[in-house]
C-alpha cells in the first residue's frame, strides 16, 4: 500500500486496497474491438517512430528525437480510459502521446522535418507540439516541467467545475525533481483531479534507474502527502487500461490526485544520439522477446482466433500506408517562410 495511514481515510478505503495489488495483474479481458483499437493503435506509434528513426538517419530530421518505441502500451491503455476533454501533457519522448490523442501523423511528422504545416508550424520540432483541439498541452524539454504545469490543469478543471482530469506524464529520472513535490502538495491540497503517470523505463538517459534513485517503488512517492499510488504493468495494454479506469474514477469522484507507476522499457537509446553503451543488447532482447506490448496482443488474437495471419498483416499494412503517407507529407511540404521568424516570438 503505497499510502501513509491517516484519520481520515475511512471512505477510501476500498480503492486503497486495489491500489495495493501487484503489477502483475492484468485487469478484465478486452473484448474484440478494444483488442483491435489497442493494437492500431500501438502498431500506429510503433511505425511511426520507427520511421521517424530512419529519417532521421536519412538527415531529414535534425535537433532532439527521443523514440517511445517499447513503451506503447502507456499512453495507448491510458488513453482507452478517458474521455473527451481530459487533457494529456508530458515530457520531451511525446510522439506517442500526440499520436493517441488523435493529432495527425502529417502534421506531427512534418513538424519533426520542420516543414511548413507541422503543428508548431516547423519551428518547434520533436520536443514542442501542442494541440488545443486534442487536450495536448505539449511536449516539454525540461525535465519535470510538465509536471506543475499539469497540476495547473487539473487546477483549471476544479476551477472551472467541469469533471475532466489531467493526465501528467512524466519519467523515471523526472521523479527525482524538486518541483514534483511541490506539485504533489498542493494537488492534495486541493484535491486536484490529476493523474500522474511515472513511466519508468528503468533508465533517465545512462542512468539506471537503480543507480540514481534511493526508492525505486514510484507507487510510494505520494506517501507523505496521502496520495495514493499503484505498480503498473505498463507492457500489459489490458492492466494499463483497468488501473486508468481506477485511477480516472478516483478523480472524478473527487478524492484528488493518484499515482501510476508504469513499469515499461524503452527499446532504442534516449535519444537519437545515444549508442545506449550503458546496458546489454541480451537485455534489450529479453524484454522485446517475453513482454512487447504489441505481440502480447497480436498472440492473444490469434489464440483466441479474434484475429487470423492475414487480418493481422492487413491491418499491418494499413498502418504502414498511414506513416508512409505523413512521411511522405513530411518530406515534401515547403520548409516555413523566412518571414515566420518574427512571428510566435516573445518580446
Ligand atoms: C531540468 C533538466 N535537467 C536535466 C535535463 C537533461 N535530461 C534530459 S532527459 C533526462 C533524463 C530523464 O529521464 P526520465 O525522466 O527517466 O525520462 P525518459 O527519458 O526515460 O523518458 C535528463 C537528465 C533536462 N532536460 N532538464
Ligand atoms: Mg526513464
């Protein structure tokens, strides 16, 4: 149980008690359409990223690119337990969760390339996108940023008395930042409808999360100021889902925060840049062979006969036509107009 004891914890208790399960648990089966939504969706990041990754060896995208390859089921689980209107923000590894909000690949590739029509209009790239339209509030390069600013969403749903929640994204490595407290604070405070979702990957940049964190269990990191938090499969679409659903009713029945630790693995380096020297390629293989999201899905089709081969590369296909069309935008698009220097520019 990831909650220190208080007087006032009576009403809760039963959601406390679920809290407390292990991260084994994989929620209540999909039915067929959500085994299918759960799959597009994931394979869509999934070779959306990975072509991202071959463009940017190709030079056609230059500055940061931080792949969410690996940790697909997250954002794809999350996202199947929320409704319209709840807002979504998170750090620099964002191509995923602007993809599962419903941005468009287009728009999104293009701004990797810098292209005209990306949705920072080419000038912001991988790190800075933001759509108003989907309740995607970025895309942020500092490391925890989002974090307080997140908090300021859930601030705004409360304030504005609508039952919306804020899901808040943030690292492993993020965790350990100063401003995250802070946030957890006042979130409690006032009982602010905010999930925070710790994806850890096990590695902020180099760092073994082992290596640079004294409490490696994320669930507990609300301890101190009662709010409660639960362990995560976070390869597992299913258990992703069912502990969103938990959490999602948590805040909108107004009991405040709650904490998701999601536990998942980052196939690629931190970013482009990175050889990844710091862990083994047996350790890559392992978790890409036992626990891919995607296969764990595809394999239960095809037990359960949901789905045959062919079905399986067709919808394959169809994604592939998607991401090779954006690229296609992306590659294409003019790059933005000199004079769109001046603009979007703070004095
Ligand atoms: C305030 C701040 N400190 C340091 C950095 C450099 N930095 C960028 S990413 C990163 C690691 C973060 O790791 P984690 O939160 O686990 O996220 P992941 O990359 O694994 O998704 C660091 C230290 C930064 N961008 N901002
Ligand atoms: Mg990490």
């Amino acid at each position: 149980m990831a909650v220190a004891q208080t007087k006032d914890a009576e009403p809760l208790t039963e959601l406390r008690a679920a809290a407390a399960e292990p991260a084994s648990q994989t929620g209540p089966e999909f039915d067929k359409d959500e085994e299918f939504h759960a799959l597009k969706q994931m394979l869509l990041i999934r070779r959306f990223e990975e072509k991202a990754g071959q463009m940017y060896g190709m030079g056609l995208i230059g500055g940061f690119c931080h792949l969410y390859i690996g940790q697909e089921a997250v954002v794809v689980g999350m996202q199947m337990a929320i409704k319209e209107g709840d807002q979504v923000i998170t750090g620099y590894r964002d191509h995923g969760h602007m993809l599962a909000c419903g941005m468009d690949p287009k728009g999104v590739m293009a701004e990797l390339t810098g292209r005209r029509h990306g949705y920072s209009k080419g000038k912001g790239g991988s790190m800075h996108m933001f759509s108003v339209a989907r309740h995607f509030y970025g895309g942020h390069g500092i490391v925890a940023a989002q974090v307080s600013l997140g908090t300021g969403l859930a601030f705004a749903n409360r304030y504005r008395k609508n039952d919306n929640v804020s899901l808040t994204y943030f690292g492993d490595g993020a965790a350990n930042q100063g401003q995250v407290y802070e946030s957890f604070n006042m979130a409690q405070l006032w009982k602010l409808p905010v999930i925070y979702v710790i994806e850890n990957n096990r590695y902020a940049m180099g760092t073994a999360v082992n290596r640079a964190t004294a409490q490696t269990d994320f669930s507990k990191r609300g301890a101190s100021f009662d709010i409660p938090g639960e362990q995560v499969d976070g390869m597992d679409v299913r258990a992703v889902k069912a502990a969103g659903d938990r959490a999602v009713k948590w805040c909108r029945d107004g009991h405040g925060p709650f904490i998701l630790e999601m536990k998942t693995y980052r196939y690629r380096g931190h970013s482009m840049s990175d050889p990844a020297k710091y862990r083994t390629r047996e350790e890559v293989e392992k978790v890409r062979t036992e626990h891919d999201p995607i296969e764990q899905v595809r394999a239960r089709m095809l037990t359960t006969k949901r789905a045959s081969e062919e079905i399986l590369k067709a919808v394959d296909a169809e994604i592939r036509k998607i991401v090779n069309e954006a690229a296609e935008f992306a590659t294409h698009d003019p790059e933005p107009d000199p004079a769109e220097l001046w603009t979007d520019v703070t004095r």
